[in-house]
C-alpha cells in the first residue's frame, strides 16, 4: 500500500464546504487523493450517486483544489476493498465534534484490522465546524437559503427546485 495514495469516503449528500476544505487539505497531503462516494445503507439519499459525483466534481474545479483528485463511487463491499484497490495506504475523515469521533474511531480500528489501512482525522476549519448533510437537506427542503454552506454548483443546484428530490 501507498501512504501517498488516499481516501475521502463520504455520502456528500449533498456536498459541503466543510467537504471541500477537508479535500483541499487532505489533496495538499497526499499524491493522490481519491473522493469516493459511499452508499450508506443506513441513510435514505436525498441525490442519487451519479448527481453526488457531479455536484462534487464541479464543485472541486469551481473551487479550485489543486492536487491529483479522483471523485468516484462504491456501492458494493467494504470501504479497505476500493481502497487496496486503489493502492490507498490511508482514509482522512474530517470529524466535526466528540460524536464523530466516537462514531469514526471504532471503524478505523476495524479497517486497520482489516487491511492495515490507517485512519487520518482532520478537524474542520471553524467556519464549517457546525455544517453537516443532513442540516443542509433539513433548510433546503424547506426553501431556505443553502448558499453560505455549500459550494456554488451545490447551491445553484438546490435553487432549481431540485430540493424536491
């Protein structure tokens, strides 16, 4: 495995600015750096897959994050399966507050136990500390105004009416 190879997994349903600046520190850290988008079978989707992957990539290149960036998607299988598939040596999660820490740490003790994969946490910057999907889709829904928590392509997006989703 690679430890200049890695992975952002996520749902990014949709995606934040808390995301990209996760992925823009994380492309700053590592050759290559592979954003994948995760089905979670414990979470009903508001966007398909395939809109995630768009949203994120525009967003990527509207935001301008330098680096070797791949946005790709796993439906099937475990997380360390894309992963050593990919030659990937490391997973950087952004971890928000105590709860994604008790949440994110069980899984990266399993994935090391797995595939000797090590888990890389990276704390948010403080504008986006308090920013998830789901308050997003929660004020989307509800006509609110998205814009100062996500991306253009993102807020753009969700203002078409797409929130209907």
């Amino acid at each position: 495995m690679n430890n200049r190879i890695a992975v952002v997994p996520g749902s990014f349903d949709p995606p934040t600015l808390g995301h990209i600046d996760v992925i823009r520190r994380a492309a700053a850290l590592y050759d290559e750096l592979h954003v994948l988008v995760v089905h979670n079978p414990g979470k009903e989707a508001m966007l398909p897959i395939a809109q995630r992957l768009s949203l994120l990539e525009q967003s990527i290149a509207e935001e301008n994050v330098d680096g070797n960036v791949i946005v790709a998607s796993w439906s099937m299988g475990l997380l360390v399966d894309y992963a050593t598939d990919v030659d990937a040596g490391v997973l950087v999660k952004g971890i928000r507050s105590q709860v994604d820490v008790a949440y994110e740490t069980p899984m990266a003790i399993v994935n090391r136990h797995l595939a000797q994969i090590e888990t890389v946490f990276l704390l948010p910057d403080p504008a986006h500390a308090l920013v998830s999907s789901s308050l997003v889709r929660q004020v989307a829904a509800l006509g609110g105004d998205v814009s100062p928590f996500v991306p253009g392509p993102v807020a753009r997006f969700l203002d078409t009416g797409a929130r209907g989703l």
